[in-house]
C-alpha cells in the first residue's frame, strides 16, 4: 500500500470524484435506456426478449471493437491534455476512425454469414425464431457498428477533461434509442424490428452532434483529421486488443451460460440476460471510478507527473470500496422488487430475482475488481487484465455447470457464480504493483 497524507488522499478523492460523478450520470443514461429497451420488449412478448436474448453474446463482440477503439482515444485524448497538445486529439481520433472502416466491415460479413449457423449453436428449434434471430441479428449488428462516431467524439471529450460535454453527448444518444424503440415497436407496431432502426439512427445522432460538440471546443483542428498518426497501431496493440479479448470472453462467458442454463428452460436464460443487465448498472460506478482513476493517471502521465499515479490508484480504489459496500448491501435487499420491475414476465423474474439474491452480496468484491481492471486495461496493463478475467469466467462455467448439474436446478448454478466471485479480491492488488510498476518505469 502506498503512504497517503490525509490532505493528498481527500485531494485524490475529490478528482476522482468529480471525474467519475459525470461519468456515472452518462453510464446511468445508457444502462437505463438498455433495461428501458428490454422492458418494452418484455410487454411485446416472451418471443422478442428470447430473440434479445439469444443475441446478447454477438452483441458483445460488436461492443469490443467500438469499447476497444473508444478507450484508445479516450487515453490518447487524457495524454495530450497533461502534454498540452489538443490538435493531436482530433488526428488521432480521425486515424482510429480509418482502421474502423475497414475492420467493422469484415466483421459484419463475418457475422452476417454465420448468423444461420448460430442458430444451431444456440439452440434455437423453432423455424421461425431462426429466421426472426436471423434477420435480428444481420441487421442489429450492421446498426451497432455506426455506434463509432459518437465513441470517438465522446472519448475525445471525456479524455481532455469535457466530462460534462461528453455525457450530454450520451444521454441525447441514449434518449433518441430508447425513444424510437418505444416509439416504433409498440407504438408503430413493428416490434422488434425497431431496435436496428433506433441503433442506426442514434449512432448517426451521436455523431453529428459529437463535432458539434468538439467544434466548441480547443480541440477542434478540422485540418488535423488529414494528419495519420501511425501510433494509432501501437495504442490498439496495448490498449485496445486487450480490451477488445476481454469483450470476447466476456462473449464466450455469455454463450456457455446460456448453453448451459438452456438445460433448464427459456426462463432460465431470459432471467440470466435481465439480471446481467441489471448487473451491468449495479457494476457501472466500479467501471466509471476505475476510468476516471485511469483519466488522472493518464494526464499524470502526459505531465510527466509520475510519483503521483501511486496516490491516485490507491484513492480511486478507496473511494470504489467504500461505494460498494453500500452497493452490495441495497441490492441485496431489493433483489426481489428489482427483479420483478425489469423482467415483466413472472417466470423470468423469478429467476432474475434467484440469480441477485445469490450473488448481490459479492458485488463488494466485484466494484473494487471492475475497477482495479479498468485501470490496467487503460495503462497497458490490458494483457495482464485478460489473463485474469479468462481465469475467472473459465472457473464460473466450470465450476457452476456442475453445480447447476448435481443440484438438478439453475439454483445450483447461481450459488456457484456467487462463491466464484470472491476469488476477485486479489486482483485490486495486481493492480497496485501494476500501477508502482509503471510509477518506477516513468
């Protein structure tokens, strides 16, 4: 542990703080509008939160490029600010969107021609389901691409210091989303076919108003988008690639549950994907405390500040672990009402409420953990970062499917992904030596 001096460690708190307040707030936003969208498509019908559901693993892999790219820029961005270099902002951003072009498009062809096979993969009998999860699918994830424009502008944002532009940036996006969803399928009666349309139409949104937004700003150097900065492929090798993994394992995770919770029925699966996205907002303060500990250490950085980032990794982990206690403790005791509010069909919240109440409690471990990762993955430790989450998630699946297995229930499964979560404890101080490491190097 590093020695902190009271004035430095409420120093320490209070950027922190002020970074991850805005962050959280844009995180809110987006998540919400996520369970918003899996609450309209729980009052169309069983059938299209099962399609949802099904495409929840390839949605991961098209959300690790954009993440990939997105945080890329973002430490870029925190770099030129401690240097004192905004038109770099905007020509780095401009090469990152180059080697997306090209990327995003193979990886649609990749998805869309084995869309049918996933069917098979996924377990899908029902001829109609495959042609409906299909078409879903083709189209979702040509939508999601598009989503980059309005990542990159918002991570340029977010890394210089626009907090604030950044997250108005996500909750227009996130708004105009949920809003066409709603709009379009229930309201026009198209059904899930909205979500594609309101996909498109919000990453175009985020990118027109994202320039507007740089325009604005000392980073707006329109002849610097023309500038290829060929660093761009060492940032994506130490920062990206690794971050990207951690979305495909994250992706496998989501495949191997599902194939093996689909032994004990559709409620099953559709209570797993409500919980975890439930999950995903319980776990958003760990990821915005890691990112905004991750910003400071990165402007340290660029400033040549490097004796600080020691202080700022052990307050941001401070901070995470005093948040999360309170986390952990009122989730656990709302479990049930929560479960019930997201998962509108009663089968599948009560199996949403099974899997929170068994491991509410872990997410104690689990904040300071998200982000203790965070922070690596965004000060080249990504690699290191991999090695533990494929540790973690393998030993879930392993461990679970055979509890699920001898307990002859789902029931089993859920106790053993609580038990797993508190292995996580050491990874705050892998990440510590990663950070002194870095402190010693500079």
């Amino acid at each position: 542990m590093f020695p902190l001096a009271t004035h430095g460690r409420k120093q320490v708190w209070r950027t922190i703080s002020g970074l991850a307040v805005p962050l959280f707030v844009a995180g809110s936003v987006n998540f919400a509008a996520q369970l918003g969208i899996i609450a309209i498509l729980g009052r169309m019908g069983g059938e299209a939160i099962y399609v949802r559901s099904l495409y929840q693993p390839v949605s991961l892999i098209v959300l690790a490029l954009s993440v990939g790219f997105a945080v890329c820029n973002q430490v870029a961005a925190a770099i030129s600010k401690g240097a004192g270099r905004p038109r770099d902002v905007m020509s780095n951003a401009a090469s990152l969107a180059r080697v997306w072009l090209g990327l995003g498009a193979v990886l649609y062809l990749v998805l869309a021609v084995a869309a049918p096979s996933l069917t098979g993969l996924l377990q899908v009998d029902a001829a109609g389901l495959r042609d409906t999860f299909t078409s879903f699918l083709r189209w979702t994830s040509a939508a999601g691409l598009l989503v980059v424009g309005e990542e990159l502008c918002a991570s340029s944002l977010r890394g210089y210091g626009y907090v604030r532009q950044a997250t108005v940036l996500v909750i227009c996006t996130a708004s105009v989303r949920i809003g066409l969803v709603a709009g379009l399928g229930l309201g026009a009666g198209i059904g899930i076919a909205a979500v594609p349309i309101a996909e498109a139409t919000a990453g175009l949104t985020g990118l027109t108003m994202g320039l507007v937004l740089l325009r604005r700003t000392e980073l707006w150097h329109p002849p610097a988008v023309r500038i290829w900065r060929r660093g761009v492929f060492t940032d994506l090798r130490r920062i990206g690639v690794p971050i990207a993994l951690t979305f495909l394992v994250l992706s496998t995770y989501n495949l191997a549950v599902i194939g093996v919770l689909g032994n004990y029925g559709e409620n099953a699966v559709a209570g797993f994907t409500v919980a975890s996205t439930l999950q995903n907002v319980v776990l958003l303060p760990g990821m915005v405390l890691g990112t905004a500990t991750a910003i400071t250490i990165n402007q340290q950085r660029g400033a040549g500040e490097w004796r600080r980032i020691r202080e700022s990794m052990r307050g941001g982990i401070e901070v995470t672990v005093v948040t999360y206690v309170v986390i952990a403790a009122l989730v656990w005791s709302l479990h049930d009402p929560l479960a019930w509010l997201i998962g509108g069909d009663a089968g599948v919240a009560e199996a949403a409420g099974s899997y929170l109440g068994a491991v509410a409690l872990t997410y104690a471990v689990q904040g300071p953990v998200l982000a203790s990762l965070a922070v690596m993955e965004e000060t080249g430790g990504g690699f290191r970062a991999i090695v533990l989450n494929a540790i973690y998630f393998g030993l879930i699946v392993a461990v679970s499917a055979v509890a699920a297995h001898a307990v002859g229930s789902a029931d089993g499964f859920y106790a053993a992904v609580a038990y797993c979560n508190l292995i996580g404890v050491t990874v705050p101080l892998i990440a510590m030596r990663h950070v002194r490491k870095l402190s010693r190097q500079g």
